[in-house]
C-alpha cells in the first residue's frame, strides 16, 4: 500500500522534564507518567538528537506489548518520519521480545531500535511502562550514550512529528509515508530461524516428542509467548498446550511477568506437585530473562552460567570453543571456577546488560550472564530467556541426563556457590541512600573486623574500567569478603518505578561433598547475620523481612 500525500514534518514546542534519566536498562516510569503530554515524545527526541543525522537510516521499532505500547509506537513511527529515517522495521501488533528486537536490529543492519517495555514490572494503566533505546550491534546504549539522551533531554524545547493516520500495526505490510517505507514484519520468524541455527533441533526433537520427557514453558502472558509457541511447539514439535499463557496480555493476567519461584507459581506447582514434570521454564515481560527448573529442583542462574559455559562444547554453535566468559558483580563466582579450569578469561562488569556489549563486539567474550535470571551469547545483544531454554534442552538431550543430574555432577567436580538475593523494594529512598552511604563511609576500616563472628577480608565500592573503551564506571555496589569465602555485596536499584530498591547478595563457597544437597537459606544463614550487623538494614529499611528472596 502507498499514499502518495506529502509528508511534511511539524515542530512541535514542548517543555523539558527533568526525571529522564535512564537507568540499568532504559527509562522506567509509572504508565501515568509517561502520559504527560510530551513524556514520551521528548525522550525520543533526545535520542533522535542524540544519533542525528536520522536521514537515510533504518530503525526498528517494537515491544512487551503491554499497557501503552500500541500508542507509543504510533507516536514513535511519525516522530522517526518526521526525523527523516527511511526505513522503519515494526514488529507486527507492535511486539518484539527484546532479544529478538537485538536480532532484527543486527540481521538488518539497521541504526538501532527503540524497545518499549519495563520488562518484569507489572503492566496496566496504573502500573510501569518502559522505554529504552539499542544501538547498531543489538545492544542496550552504553553509559556514553545513555548520558547523552539525558544531557539532551534536560534542554528539551520541541520535538518533530507528522499529521497522520495511525498505522495498521496487525497486518504484515510494507507502508509508505512520504520519504519512509513502513514494514511491519513478522516478530518472530528472524528469531527462530536464528535459534535454530545455534542448536541441535534434531536431538532436542527426539526428546520432546519422545513421549518420556514432560515439559513445560510458562510465557506467563508476555511477550515470548509466540516465541515459545513457534519455537517449541511447532519447530521442536512439543505437544500442544506444552506452552502456558502464551498470548501476550497488555496487563499480563494481572501477574508479575517475573520468572522467579514466586511469581511464576502455577510452573512451580507443575514442576513441585505430586506428578512433577520433568522440566520447567519461563521468561519475563520482554522475553530477555529465564528461570528454569527441574524435577522439584531450581536451577540458580549463577550456576546456570557456570553450567552453560563448561557444557558449550557440547552445542553446534559453540563446539570450536568459547573466547571468554563475563558475569555481573553481584553474581555468584561459579563460572570463574569453569573459566579458571577451562583456561580461558573471565570479566567481571556493572549490573546490566549495556557492559557485556563492548567485550561481546570485541570478541572477547561468547557467554555472559547475571544473577537476576539473564544469561546470553554473542548471538545478539541482549540477554536472551528463550536461548538459555533451549541451551538447556539441547544438553538434556545430549547429555541424556535429568536437570538434578547434571547440576549435582558439577558441583560435585567444582563445588557449590550458594547464593541468593534479598530485596527490600519501594523503601524511602532518602534511608536507602543513606544507608548506602554509611556503609562506603566505613569501607577502609572493615578488614579485619569481626561482625556477627566472621572476619572481614576486604571491602570496597565497586569499578569497573571497560577494557575495549577504557570507559570508568564508578560506585556499583559494596562488596565485602570474608575470610571464610563468604561475600556480601549491597547495591540499589537501577529499574524500579517507585522508592528505592535495595538489593543485597550474599554468597559462600562449599567444597565438602556433604554439604552440597543444603537449603540456601541454612547455607548462607551466616552470612545474613553478618549483612544485618554490618549494615542495619533493619533499622534503615524499617523492613523486618525482605519482599523478595531469590
Ligand atoms: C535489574 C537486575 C539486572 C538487570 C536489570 C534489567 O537491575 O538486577 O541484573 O540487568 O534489572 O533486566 P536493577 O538495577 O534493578 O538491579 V530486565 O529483564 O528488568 O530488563
Ligand atoms: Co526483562
């Protein structure tokens, strides 16, 4: 379809917000927030400004398909017209998981993307929306970028659109509007055939329609939904129903799109009921984080990196060998005990994904991971929940072990990283700052102290020097070692929507081949009398319990 009608581009005035900031993953706000005539608008603005010249550029455009979506997406194509791209890529209903948007971005070599979700936070009108903005290799902006928009949006005056109809966003089509081809593709077919070239299909085949292997994948109402259904059911030929909520709904059923043992319950009654399957999995809202269980056993993500890295070999697409490993911080130190057995290097980074993009374009790693359920490859950019489903299965299959199985033999070969994550959420955010800051004022006096009856090895606040651009990234979480293995680490939130968040790591090293089979919270009870000596949450929180324990 083409309509011929003149395009011309309106300047329209406008006021600057000074809340624009992005955070550990693009700009995250209240849906009511973003409403606010020009929100949305002057953040694209700032971007558009910020990569300027647009002429002549490809850009693709997609996400969660939550609260609010289909509207920012109508305003983002005219903005990107009037802003004079040539080509804009929209994925069809205005969904694109995350990491397949970093997969369209790279495949066609487009300038960026514009992704719209808050990923794992509940979706509604009164709930969170999110916008952030991927460059050319697939990945979230860097730092560099990020501050950027920011500085940009700070003296924003006006912002550039057109007058026109809204865009059939259901229909896969091929518009024009003046100078700009419109394509609305299919969100999903790019993504899958590239899954299917990293696995073994055939194997992974044979085990799911071998009629003794039962599994289940929770969509949990978001956006993987019909990543799942093509992928899995119908490419691996899983049996119907295999896949759980799966069509994407603006308000996620009501849930939290979070796969964690809490929030994706009905998986965990599936996988911990009386007829437990033998597999269980689920994403979150934008399809970039994956939670994946066994019989009546959940997998850390930490080890789930630790494992994926020393079984690579055994996937098509890494059976040459991985270049390197990168984990957050805060995440447990398993996959340095691979990387050190398998002689290659291992970096630790700042949480969020936009630091594990410069070691990826450099080659220099092949599998990257955090503690808060991402793990991914250099395949895209993004961290990705659907590939770390299908890693697993692919090991299953080859490997013809159970999911217990294969965990349990590697801590039995390397030991066992207890970890787990306690947070405080929507706490006042002047005692969370000031807790924070308490603690960075007493760093250099903690070694060698004895709190709660361990003794402190060293301390710090986090930095992190980005070995490809020398970039410096300051003050990302306290760290203190123990002299018994132990680590705590205290770090706030760069996601949440309302208060602060405050997030504390606690994690320890057991060797003892009998006390591999603990519970997580006995393990580390230690160490989480320690965390409450050394920092008063307690108090400072006014919390006597955290939200959520993962
Ligand atoms: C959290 C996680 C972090 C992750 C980020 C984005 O950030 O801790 O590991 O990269 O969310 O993931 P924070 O700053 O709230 O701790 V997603 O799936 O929410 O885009
Ligand atoms: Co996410």
């Amino acid at each position: 379809m083409t309509t011929e009608k003149e395009i011309q581009a309106k300047q329209v005035k406008t006021r600057a917000f000074i809340d624009q900031k992005p955070g550990t993953s693009g700009l995250r706000k209240k849906v009511t927030q973003f409403q606010q005539t020009g929100y949305l608008e002057n953040f694209v603005q700032a971007v558009f400004n910020t990569i300027a010249p647009c002429q002549g550029k490809k850009l693709v455009v997609g996400g969660d398909g939550r609260y609010f979506n289909r509207e920012a997406i109508q305003v983002i194509i005219k903005m990107a017209v009037a802003n004079g791209f040539s080509h804009i890529l929209v994925g069809q209903g205005g969904i694109l998981s995350t990491p397949a948007a970093s997969c369209v971005i790279r495949k066609n070599q487009a300038c960026g993307g514009i992704i719209l979700s808050a990923s794992h936070n509940p979706g509604g009108p009164d709930e969170d929306f999110g916008i952030k903005f991927n460059a050319e290799n697939g990945g979230p902006a860097p730092e560099k970028l990020t501050d950027a928009i920011f500085q940009e949006t700070l003296s924003m005056e006006q912002y550039l659109s057109i007058d026109a109809d809204d865009i059939e966003l259901d229909t896969l089509a091929s518009v024009q509007l003046g100078e700009c081809q419109i394509d609305i593709i299919d969100p999903v077919s790019d993504y899958a055939d590239l899954m299917e070239s990293i696995f073994d299909f055939k194997a992974m085949k044979a085990l799911v329609t071998s009629g003794d292997f039962r599994m289940c994948f929770d969509a949990m109402h978001a956006v993987n939904g019909p990543y799942a259904i093509e992928i899995i059911e119908k490419r691996l030929g899983a049996p119907k129903g295999t896949v759980i909520n799966g069509i994407p709904l603006t308000d996620f059923g009501g849930g939290h799109p979070d796969p964690n043992l809490v929030h994706a319950h009905e998986l965990v009654d599936l996988l911990y009921g009386d007829d437990p399957l033998d597999f269980g999995a689920a994403s979150d809202g934008d399809g970039d984080r994956n939670m994946v269980l066994g019989k009546k056993f959940f997998i850390n993500p930490c080890d789930s990196l630790a494992l994926l890295t020393a079984n690579a070999h055994l996937i098509p697409a890494y059976a040459k060998g991985i270049a390197g490993v990168a984990r957050s911080m805060p995440t447990s130190r398993a996959v340095d005990r691979v990387a050190t057995a398998m002689d290659i290097p291992c970096y630790e980074t700042p949480t969020g994904w936009k630091f594990f993009g410069n070691l990826l374009d450099a080659g220099k790693i092949t599998l990257c991971g955090e503690e808060s359920f991402g793990t991914g490859s250099s395949h895209v950019r993004e961290k990705d929940g659907l590939w770390a489903v299908l890693f697993w299965l692919n090991l299953i299959a080859v490997k013809k072990q159970s999911v217990n199985e294969i965990v349990t033999s590697h801590w039995a070969q390397y030991g066992r990283d207890y970890f787990t994550r306690h947070d405080y959420e929507a706490v006042d955010s002047a005692a969370a700052q000031d807790m924070i800051g308490q603690l960075r004022a007493k760093i250099a006096t903690l070694p060698d102290q004895v709190i709660a009856g361990a003794t402190v090895e060293s301390a710090d606040d986090f930095e992190y020097i980005d070995p490809v651009d020398n970039s410096k990234t300051v003050a990302q979480g306290v760290r203190i070692y123990l002299t018994n293995g132990g680590r705590i680490v205290f770090r706030l939130s760069g996601t949440g929507t309302q208060g602060a968040t405050l997030r504390v790591y606690l994690d320890t090293y057991q060797q003892n081949p009998e006390l591999l089979a603990q519970e997580t919270q006995q393990a580390l009870s230690e160490l989480i009398a320690v965390a409450e000596a050394v920092a008063g949450i307690k108090s400072f929180t006014g919390r006597e319990k955290p939200c959520v324990i993962t």
